[in-house]
C-alpha cells in the first residue's frame, strides 16, 4: 500500500470524516403534490409537468440573485424518511441488485439525493420549478445552477442503466425503500 493509501485511511479514521461530523441545516422545504413515496415519479423525467415549490429560507433570499437567467436548477437535499441504507440493492429500474452507489436509491450511507428541475419563476424567496419528484416537505440542502457546458456529457456511459434507464418515465416508486 502506498503512502497516498495509507494517508486516506488515517483521514478516514479522523474525526473530520465521522459520520456524526456532518451538520447541515435545511436552505428551504421543497412542496409537492407527493405525500408518499408509493406511486411517485423515481426521477425528473417521470415527473414531467409537475409543479412544486421551493420555500426557501427569507434570509438566504439574496443568494437567489441572477438565478432567474437559468431555465434549470439542481436540487441537493435530504431523503428525509429513508431509514438505514444496504450496500446492495434492486433498484426500481432493474430486478437485480447492485451496489448501492451505481444506483441512485435513497437508502444510502449518507441519504442525499439530487434532481434536475426546470425552473419556472424566482418570486421573493419562493421559486416554482416544475418536473419535480420530490416528496413534500423535503429538506433542500443546497441549489447549483444545471450549465449543460458543465454537466451534460456526450460521451457519458451510465454502465447497467444503459439498458433500463429510458423507462424511468414511466415506472413509479414501491415500497421497497420504505
């Protein structure tokens, strides 16, 4: 093992990689018209036209400045109802299980998830977005502008979702990460 090696698992082992470390407090609450994660949209392009809001929080309102150029945001939050994770699981797109990290369930070590909305309008502290597949009342950590020059790859592979990945329109979530 070389010294690089052995200097991640130091890291790894220090207090500021722990677990417990990590504070976050929510930016805002997304509102959707989901109130349970059975049925529901398991990513944006299921979720096409449907509306939501965002309510962030009145003191971070200036940080929303010059955002309205943007037709589409990416949403950082919470999985705020996933309890526990597994390592591997069978996600919605397939019926065998894979590594919990090339897949995009929300039992995960760390239950964070994103979506690529399309922005609607940005009034006061309240923005209305639309494809959102989100359930009501999760915590938004953070919000990044989507810039196709930075985030859209054409030579991108999506390894199995390769195969499944275009029916994520149309299947809808079960209780399977209850």
């Amino acid at each position: 093992m070389d010294k690089t090696a052995n200097k991640d698992e130091e890291e790894m082992g220090s207090t500021v990689c722990q677990a417990d470390s990590f504070r976050y407090t929510p930016i805002g609450i997304v509102r959707s018209p989901f109130t349970d994660t059975a049925g529901m949209p398991i990513q944006p392009a299921g979720a096409k036209g449907v509306r939501g809001t965002i309510a962030l929080r009145p003191d971070l309102t200036a940080g929303l400045a010059d955002l309205k150029g943007f037709s589409h945001i990416i949403l950082i939050y919470a999985f705020h109802r996933s309890k526990g994770y597994s390592l591997e699981v069978t996600p919605f797109l397939d019926t065998a299980r894979h590594g919990v990290f090339a897949t995009r369930a929300p039992k995960r070590p760390n239950a964070i998830g994103i979506s690529i909305v399309r922005l609607i309008s940005v009034e006061e502290n309240v923005l209305i977005i639309e494809n959102v597949d989100l359930l009501d009342g999760t915590p938004l950590l953070d919000i990044k502008p989507y810039v196709p020059a930075f985030d859209a790859f054409s030579d991108a592979k999506a390894g199995w979702l390769d195969q499944t990945a275009g029916n994520a329109g149309s299947v809808r979530a079960d209780e399977r990460f209850r």
